[in-house]
C-alpha cells in the first residue's frame, strides 16, 4: 500500500537524522578554535572561561557531551545559543517560517516560469520560439542564483529603486499578526497591504532563487515533451483533429510532468540550501541568514540544530515527491 511506503519512509528518517547528528557533532568540534572566545573580552580572567565551559557542557569528554545533547534534542531541545543566549530550539522556530514562505514563493516562481518556458519551445518546436527558449534558459544556468541577487539589488534597488532590498518588512508597519508566517496569514487574512509589503520583500530574494530552478524545470520539461509528442496517442489525436495546443496541454503534460517533478524535488533541496547566500545579500531574516552568522560566531548549539533543522526540511521535500508521483501516477498509489 502506499500509506505503507509513506510511513517506512518516515521511519528511513530516523536513522537518517541520528547520522547527519552524529556527524554534525563531530565535525563541529574538530575544528580549530574555542566557541567561548567570542563570548569573552580579551583578557578575561580564567575563572570565567571555566565557567562558560562548564556551563555549555564544554568542559567534558566529547562523547559526553553528545549523548546529554542527543538526550535533549530527543525533547527538542537543542540548548542555549552561545551568541545571543537564546533557546536554540525557539530561536530557530521564529526564524524558519520565513525562510519556508521564500522558498515556496520561489518555488511557485520556478515552476510556472519553468513550465511556462518549455510549453513554449514545444509549442514552437523547429522554430525561433524553441531558439529563444534555449538560449533564455542556457543564459539563466549559467548565471548563479547569488549573482543574479546582486544584480537586481544594482538594477531594482539603486539605479531604479522600485522595491526594497532588505529585511522582509516595512518594520515602520505594525503587523499585529498571530504567527510569523506573514506572508500566509496576511494573505488569508486579506490584510492586502501587509502582503504587498512582504511580496515587495521578497520579489528579488525569490526570483534569484527561482530563475536557475526555472531554467533546469524548463529544459528537462521540454525535452520530456518533445519525447510524448512522438508518441502513439500524441499523433492519434493530432490525426483527429486537436490542435498542437490542446494535445501538449490536455495530454503530453501530464505524462512529461513525472521525469520533471523528480528533477524539481532534487533541485529543491538545493534551493533550500541556496537560501543561505541569498537571505545574507538581501538582509531576510530566516534560518540561512541565522546559519552564516552561527558559523561565523562558531556557536556550536546553533549550528547542530540548524542543520538538523535542514535536513529534517530534505527529508520531507522528498516525502511529498513520493505523494506528487502517487498524484500524477495512479498505479504507483497501490505498489
């Protein structure tokens, strides 16, 4: 059954999220330098540094020091951050929903630009539209998400300052929201200008992140059209009478759709993680701006809980490709 496979899906995760902790917990430790030092003034006494290791646990063998953090993180605690002193586990909490709102506008972005793209060289297959699209998308790849970033900040924030180029409101502008997803709860809200404000935040952070993704879903897509268009049932409905249209539309789509949605859950993950350099350049408040800082500031704490935190995100994006291929697939919802 498929709820079956879901659910052993899940319980792969664990041993999954047990080795990503296990090696966190090392690599973090073998590199050179004291976390407590940039806690301290130069030229503090002794006696306070031993008490800042004793208190972050510091001061004990490292395989004590895993199991006490393995035994917390089982509550979801992930301690105390080393820089600003605040539980990791809450730090965290406040920081993810706008860094999940970005990627999943950057996502919606990537796709329909992606699929838009490649509807259209198919379209125009043999023709200048499938030129054009092929030399859009192979422009696009070649141009990393973190420089197109500083190019719209150059282009969108100081020669043509239309839109902002940091942080993820006005922070003029009282919300008065229940949650710190702010873009969704205005949305539903229909608190209109309170998501005006957070789209206008997050239109360069997003498209950056998208137009990769978007170039990557279009080239594939296309070229797994192309593949259905030469099928049987392509060319039987071309010979009754349906127009190129409606045949990409209403019946090649779908099919070619299977070979792309595996390709956009794998660059996901990567979009995920492109969210580090990007929420850095454009000053947005969410977990891959938190996580520069925790590397910079070596605060040990912080960076354990934020890369579990990453790969707890990896794992479910390939969860839900396993419910889109059910979606798009029908006989794979009883294997």
């Amino acid at each position: 059954m498929f709820l079956r496979r879901i659910l052993f899906r899940l319980l792969q995760a664990i041993p999954t999220l047990a080795g990503v902790a296990v090696l966190v917990f090392v690599l973090v430790r073998v590199v050179p330098g004291d976390p407590v030092a940039m806690m301290i003034p130069p030229g503090a006494d002794d006696a306070v540094v031993l008490r800042l290791h004793a208190l972050y646990g510091l001061d004990k063998p490292v395989w004590n020091q895993f199991t006490i953090w393995a035994g917390q993180a089982l509550t979801g605690n992930f301690g105390v951050s080393i820089t600003t002193r605040q539980n990791v586990t809450g730090l965290i909490f406040s920081r993810l929903p706008a860094t999940l709102e970005l990627v999943f506008l950057a996502a919606t972005i990537a796709v329909a630009v992606g699929g838009a793209l490649a509807v259209m060289g198919t379209r125009f297959s043999g023709r200048g539209g499938e030129v054009a699209v092929d030399a859009v998308t192979g422009f696009v790849l070649s141009v990393p998400d973190f420089l197109w970033g500083l190019g719209f900040i150059v282009l969108f924030g100081v020669l043509l300052p239309v839109l902002p180029i940091s942080g993820r409101s006005d922070p003029t502008r009282a919300l008065g929201l229940a949650t710190d997803f702010t873009l969704t709860e205005s949305f539903l809200r229909l608190r209109w200008g309170i998501t005006a404000d957070v789209l206008a935040h997050m239109a360069m952070p997003a498209v950056a992140l998208a137009l990769p993704l978007a170039a990557m879903i279009a080239r594939v897509l296309k070229a797994s059209l192309a593949e259905q268009m030469g099928q049987d049932y392509a060319l039987l409905s071309r010979v009754k009478g349906f127009s190129r249209w409606h045949v990409i539309l209403a019946e090649a789509l779908r099919n070619a759709a299977i070979p792309t949605v595996s390709l956009t859950g794998v660059q996901l993950t990567f979009l995920v993680g492109g969210t580090v350099l990007i929420e850095k350049i454009f000053s947005y408040p969410g977990i891959g701006s938190l996580a520069i800082d925790a590397v910079i500031n070596r605060d040990l704490p912080l960076i354990q809980g934020l890369i579990l935190t990453f790969a707890a995100i990896f794992i479910l994006i390939n969860l839900a490709l396993d419910l889109s291929y059910a979606a798009l697939d029908p006989r794979l919802r009883h294997g």
